[in-house]
C-alpha cells in the first residue's frame, strides 16, 4: 500500500509540474501503478475483464465542411470532427478508488490506451482506422461508477465517401448521401457502436459555395454479426448560378430556331443562322455531360430538352436546304398541280380567294374625260392561279414558322414544366 501511494504522489508531482518530466514516465507510472511491474498495461488487450463482455462505444458525427463533390463519379470529399466514448476497464481501478478522488482526468496520446477501431465503411479511399497520433484521449474518472473509467477521444476525419446520384432535376437535384461508421475486426457481441444523436449534427457546419446540408437520421444496426452506424443527409444544390449561366441560355437559344424562317432568302445566312444555333446546343449539352454521371436511370430532364433540340435544330437545317431550293427554282417552270393544291389550301384560296389588281403594262385604263379616268378593278383569282416557286416558299416558311415553333413549346412542356417541380421543390 504504501509502495502504490508513493507512485500515486508521484504522478501527481507530473500534473503539478505541468510537463517538468518525460511524458514516458507517466506512461510507466499508469502501468505499473495498476498491475505492478510483472503485469502492465497493454493497449493491445482489449478493455475488458470479464470472459464475456461488450464495450459499447459512443459516437458522435460532426461534418465539418464539404471539399469537393465531383457529380461524375458520385464522390464526396467531407471533413468532420468524431466524438467517442467508452469505458475501459483495465485502467479504471486505480483511479476511482477513495485514495486517488483529487484525479479530476488525464490526458495522453492515443497509442498509450487501448482505442476501438473506427473506421469509415463505405469510403472510396484507404480503408483504415481512424486516428491522428497528434491527437489526445481524455480519462475522466466519474465518482460511482466503480472500476470503470470512462474514456473520451476527440478526433478529425478527413475522407471521400460515395453518394448515388440522383441528376433527374438537374440543376435544381437534391443528393442523398450518408456515412457509415463500423468497429472494423469487433464483432456486435464484443464492440457495438451507438450514438444520443436522432440526427446528424451540423452546428459547425461551413457554409459551402455551391450545397446546403440538410441534416438526416442517425441509426444503428448490425449485419452478419458486425455492428454499423449510419448517418444520412442531404445536399441541396443552389442553383442561382446554373440557371443564370445554363439554364436561361438554353431554353432562350432554343428558341432561336423557330425564327430561321423569318429571315429573308435571299440575305443567305439561314443555313449560317442555325449551324450557329446548333453549336450552341452542342456547347450546353457538353457542358451538362461533364457535369453529371453517365446514367440512364435516371437521366436528366434538361438532357432529353437538349437533345429534342438538336434534334429540332437538325430538321430545321434540312428543310431550309429544300427550301432555298425551291426559292432558286426556275420561275418560269411549272409547278406541280399537287403542289399548287396544297399551297391553295395552306393558303386557305379553296374558301377565301385572292385578289389582286391586274398588271398595269398590260391593262390601260379607260379614260372617260381629260380629268379623270376609271377606277381600276381588282381581279379574283383562281384557287391554283398565279402559285410560282416564291409563293410556294413563302407559304412554306409561314407554315414551318408555325411548325417549329409549335415543336419547341412541346418540347418545353414535356421537359421543362417537370423540371421546374424540382426547382420549387428546391426553393
């Protein structure tokens, strides 16, 4: 007894002297103040007396900030800090006793104490323990609790953790992602891991440029004898940025490719007009294709729009190729009785005729005194009469005008109405 007192007096000479001696003297003096000189502390044995025992290890997850989030590969860089708890029973003896209640806690480095192996399960990276040798562990004896000594360890984690994507919103998507904790080579009946959160915790959580965080449950559970913890969250994007620089570009460039036929022929810049058009289309959609992972389950939104687009564009680009065709036609040749009745009932001739006033070099008129002369009458025309290659192209233009631009409000419904869902569910 009074070998023990004399090596209790002297770790409180250490605390005192506040690092006078070689931290490796208290580590001896922890071991052997314990289990004397033939049977020393290990941190190798597991902390637990008992031929049956489960330490339960208490942990708590704070993300600290979001690094990186590459939405290709699904990954997520994110930096946090770990909270755990446990009791050890190998060192708790010596500190609770009567003798030794002066002992408010300890602090030492991680290797002089036995510490559970927390590893992240699903990290994309090395998978390994969780640990920073610069780090400390706090021993907090508490007054009766016998010979249990709670310990507490404070730690960083720095690691990449895999989120399906889900981009069917896209600009305006919200990702779940979750983070799970497990006692790696423990079984559920030797190290089980549980936590006092309902949900994660995110009071020292970073603001990021582009996600909000929205915390999610935290759960335990076991699988195949192995005991996980689980935390879930959810990221939101702001997509102020995307819509400004993607979005609004897209749908106003799209809309571009009903008013080809509205330029005049004969300037020669329709074909110049959407070639343009069409690259700018190509531009977006790459742009969106770097930016998302390469799924078709489900895909986004504003790719299907982007490629009814192009699409749209490309149909556009041949029928103006036929187009100007028509207007270069020989005026003097025939147009095709076929023709020439569906430019009549495009025209709607079959019920309004046309009229015109007659050529004036062919058709004088009568002069009834020196004064005045004779209103000139205009003529009706026949449903198929007067139809050339240039009125066929201009009925053609009008009714494409119309075509295209029909084609692209359809377009905007199918797609963009269902993608503004995700944006006021964003909002």
């Amino acid at each position: 007894m009074v070998a023990k007192l004399i090596v209790f007096l002297q770790i409180f000479t250490y605390f005192g002297l506040a690092g006078s001696k070689d931290l490796g003297e208290l580590k001896d003096l922890l071991y052997l103040s314990h289990y004397g000189p033939d049977n020393p502390y290990d941190s190798r044995i597991f902390p637990c007396h008992f031929e049956y025992c489960l330490v339960g290890v208490e942990l708590s997850f704070q993300p600290k900030s979001i690094t990186g989030f590459v939405m290709e590969t699904g990954i997520l860089s994110l930096t946090g800090k770990i909270s755990l708890s446990w009791v050890d029973q190998n060192i708790g003896e010596w500190m609770i006793g009567s003798e030794h209640s002066s002992i408010t806690e300890m602090i030492l480095p991680e290797d002089y104490l036995w510490l559970p192996t927390i590893t992240v399960y699903n990290t994309v990276k090395e998978f390994k323990m969780i640990s920073d040798p610069s780090h400390k562990v706090r021993i907090l004896p508490i007054a009766g609790t016998g010979t249990q000594s709670p310990i507490e360890w404070v730690t960083t984690l720095i690691t990449d953790i895999p989120c399906v994507i889900n981009a069917k919103y896209y600009p305006f998507d919200e990702q779940t992602c979750e983070i799970v904790f497990t006692p790696w080579g423990y079984n559920v009946s030797e190290v089980y891991l549980y936590t006092a959160d309902d949900v994660l915790n995110t009071a020292q959580y970073e603001v990021n440029e582009e996600w909000t965080m929205q915390a999610g449950a935290a759960s335990n559970y076991s699988v195949d004898g192995i005991s996980y913890l689980k935390y879930e969250f959810k990221l939101k994007r702001k997509y102020l940025w995307f819509f400004i620089n993607m979005v609004a570009p897209i749908i106003l460039l799209s809309m571009l490719t009903a008013f080809v036929n509205m330029i005049p022929v004969d300037c020669g810049e329709r074909l110049t007009f959407l070639l343009t058009i069409f690259l700018g289309l190509a531009f977006y959609m790459d742009m969106v294709q770097r930016t998302i992972p390469r799924t078709s389950n489900p895909m986004p939104f504003i790719s299907f729009y982007l490629t009814g687009m192009v699409y749209l564009n490309s149909f556009a680009i041949i029928i103006n190729i036929f187009l100007m065709r028509i207007y270069n036609k020989d005026p003097d040749s025939t147009v095709p009785v076929a023709v020439r009745c569906f430019i009549a009932t495009l025209t709607w001739r079959w019920c309004c005729p046309k009229k015109v006033k007659p050529d004036p070099d062919a058709i004088q008129p009568i002069e009834t005194d020196k004064e005045h002369t004779s209103p000139v009458e205009t003529i009706t025309l026949a449903p198929m009469e007067r139809i050339d290659w240039r009125t066929t192209g201009i009925a053609l233009d009008i009714l494409f005008f119309y075509v295209f631009t029909f084609m692209h409000v359809l377009c905007s419904i199918l797609f963009l109405v269902p993608l503004s869902q995700g944006a006021i569910y964003n909002i």
